[in-house]
C-alpha cells in the first residue's frame, strides 16, 4: 500500500486541476506542509506510467509567454482508480492507527 501513495497523490493533485509536473509537486508539498515531497526522479517516472496506463493524458501547452510544458489531467479510468484507491488508503491508514493506538502491555523478551 505505501508504494502505490505516490501515485495516490497525483491522482488526486489532477483531480483539482490540470497541472504540469512542478505544479503537482508543489501542492503535494504545501499542500502537506512539507511531511510530502516527490522528487523529479521519482514524479516523472510516475507521470509516464500513468500516461501508459491511461489514467492520465498529457499535452504540450504554451503557458502565457513561457516555454512549452507538459499539463496533465485525469482520465474517466484514472477518477475511478483514484477512488479506489483513497478507499483503499482509508482502510489502511485505520488499521495502522488502531494498531499504533493501542495501548502498551508489559514487552516480553524473547528467550
């Protein structure tokens, strides 16, 4: 479940706005005040593969007078996995809270 929070992020950064790759990563960042940051490295890659599998659609696009970008937005499929999967990051996130919760019994040592 932790490898796929990556592309849980995204997902849900497209599902605001169309965006191109810097601006994803920044509002993942502020938006988790610094506990999130995705690397180029790590978002590009990422980017791509959910183009491959259709959960997202990029195109070139000329932001007023800059250099041309790659904007993405998210597809009917990738919606649909997005939900899925903030189900999904739900159910674990309560199981690993309710597990952290718990309080401490007396340790036992291993023999």
């Amino acid at each position: 479940m932790m490898k796929s929070v990556p592309t849980l992020l995204v997902l849900k950064a497209l599902e605001r706005e169309v965006s191109h790759g810097y601006r994803i990563a920044a509002w993942i960042n502020e938006t988790s005040e610094g506990a999130l940051e995705l690397k180029e490295g790590t978002l590009y890659p990422l980017l791509h593969g959910l183009e491959q599998k259709g959960l997202i659609v990029g195109e070139w696009r000329r932001e007023a007078g800059q250099r041309e970008v790659r904007v993405y937005r998210l597809t009917d499929r990738g919606r649909r996995q997005l939900h899925q999967d903030s189900r999904a990051w739900e159910g674990f996130s309560q199981g690993v809270s309710r597990i952290l919760n718990q309080s401490g019994g007396v340790a036992h040592d291993p023999v």
